[in-house]
C-alpha cells in the first residue's frame, strides 16, 4: 500500500465525517465481515424517556423517582439521564459510583440507593420480585436501604437512519449482531425495528460479556467490527479488529476505538466501509 493513498483516503473519511486513527486502520477495515451492534445510544439514539414507574408496597411514585433520579443525576448513562431529567426537586447525592453495564450506588438523603439492572440488586442481597418486568421497554429496578422500591421504566426510540444502515451493511456483505447489556425483550423490539433476526441478538451482556462476545466470533475466523458509545464497549471496542466509536458517545469509547463516526450514526460505518475498499482498490 502506498502511504499517499491511504493518506488521500484518510483525508476523504475526515470529509464523510469519520475520523480515522491512523492509515492502517484502512485495511482492517475492509476485512471486517461481522458487525457487532451496540442498541443503546449506537442503533437506537440513547436519548431515553421515562416511560412509567412503579412503586413496591411502602413507596410511592414520587419517592420512587425521587430516590433514582436524584442517584442518576451524578451518572451520564441514557437511561440515569432520562430518569434525573423526569426528577422534581432533585436531592443531592454523596458516594456516587458507576457501575458499568448495571447500574450506580450512591447515598440518597442518608439512605443507600441502587439502581440498575435486577442482577445488580439480587447480588447485593436485594429482594427483586419477578413481577413488574416489562418486555417492551427497559425496567429498571432501584432499592432504598437494602430494600425493593420498584421499577422505573425507561424507552428509547431506534434512529431513523438505522435500519437503513444495517441494510446496507448487509449488502457490503457484513453480518450484523446486535450485543446489548439490554434485556431480551426490549433487545429483540430493536433488532426487529432494523432487521436484526433473533438468533443475532446478544442480550444481558455485562461489559466483558461484550469482549467475550467479539472473541468468540474472532475464534470461529470471522473479522469482527464492533460500533459502540458507552463505557461499557469500551473493552470490547478495543478487542475488536475494528472499533468504531459513536462521536456522541463517552470519551472512553472514543479513546478505545479506530474509527470515530462524527455525526453519530451508522450510516457513517457504512461509508467507512465503501471508503476503506475504494482506498485500497485504488492502490493495487
Ligand atoms: P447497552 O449495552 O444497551 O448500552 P449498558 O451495558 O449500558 O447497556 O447497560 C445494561 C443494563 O444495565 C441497562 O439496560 C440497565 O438495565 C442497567 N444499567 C446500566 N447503567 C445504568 C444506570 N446508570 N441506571 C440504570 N440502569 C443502568
Ligand atoms: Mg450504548
């Protein structure tokens, strides 16, 4: 390969809005034959709303929501965004801490709160009842003090440029996967918005989950792109033949990745993808 063309390329890629680390990432790109698809914030546009909320016996709404969004102001996941945003009167929070792919902790008006996936609460010696989850949108669940105090539900929309990325991804010859930290339910309502089959949806995946996801795909031959935004791809970003990190997304994936897709869609992959072949086609 020579170095101008790919440089030429390179340059061309910073015109169609994809910042590319260096010239060499021209190459991996082309080889790339799997794509593994973050849902939240990468095919869906991760500005969540609150969709509805459900207090346990002892709570009522307003504590419920009351307790999660002034814990989630201190986070700037989507969903700990949606939640502090639909908060009135916002309390302070003390101890926060993040917990990539499941949640936060923080104290709460001297209480101890949880929020995040159901795992999250059970492993921390919570009660979660098995009633309450919803398939058509994210649940998530909060605890106050060691107790269960009910489900606050959250739902994204699919961007609208998605669908018509993934097709054309497909026509590149890729293989899209759908891999989310998301439940199944709420995972295979996207993957059906885009024209995800089922058997390509990796649901309840922790962040590591993730790079175990892109290994074990590598193991069987196959060269794997991975686009994400979050903290929690970043491992998996960085694990990939070919990361590529939504411009919109977290500074950690960003950092993790070899391409950046300014505008934060995935039509940019797909002329990424076009623009890689094109480069290298021209010098041979
Ligand atoms: P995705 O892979 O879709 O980007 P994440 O890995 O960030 O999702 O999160 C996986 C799951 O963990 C979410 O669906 C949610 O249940 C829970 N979760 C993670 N972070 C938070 C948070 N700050 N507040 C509430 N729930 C969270
Ligand atoms: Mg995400």
């Amino acid at each position: 390969a020579t170095p101008t063309a790919l440089l030429v390329g390179t340059g061309r890629g910073a015109q169609l809005g994809v910042l590319i680390r260096g010239p060499e990432v021209l190459e991996s790109t082309r080889r790339v034959d799997t794509i593994l698809l973050d849902k939240t914030g990468t095919v869906t546009t991760g500005v969540m709303a609150l969709a509805g909320l459900s207090p346990a016996e002892g709570f009522t709404a307003e504590k419920l929501l009351w307790y999660a969004g002034s814990l989630e102001q201190a986070s700037e996941h989507p969903i700990a965004r949606a939640v502090a945003a639909a908060t009135p009167d916002l309390s302070g929070v003390d101890e926060f801490t993040a917990l990539p792919g499941l949640g936060a902790s923080g104290v709460v008006d001297g209480r101890t709160v949880l929020v995040g996936r159901a795992a999250l609460l059970s492993d921390n010696g919570v009660t979660v009842p098995e009633s309450g989850v919803r398939e058509d949108m994210t649940s998530v669940a909060v605890a106050v003090d060691g107790i269960f105090a009910g489900w606050v539900y959250v739902a994204d929309t699919v961007k609208p440029t998605s669908a018509d990325a993934i097709a054309a991804l497909r026509r590149e010859g890729l293989r899209p996967v759908l891999l989310t930290g998301d439940a199944a339910g709420p995972a295979r309502l996207v993957a059906e918005q885009v024209g995800v089959p089922a058997e390509d949806v990796v649901a309840g995946v922790l962040p590591a989950g993730k790079v175990d996801a892109v290994r074990e795909l590598q193991q069987r031959g196959a060269v794997v792109a991975m686009v994400g935004d979050g903290v929690n791809d970043a491992a998996a970003l960085a694990a990939a033949d070919l990361g590529l990190a939504m411009g919109t997304g977290t500074d950690a994936a960003i950092e993790a990745a070899d391409l950046t897709l300014v505008r934060g869609d995935l039509t940019a992959t797909v002329d990424a993808i076009r623009l890689s072949r094109a480069t290298l086609r021209n010098i041979k």
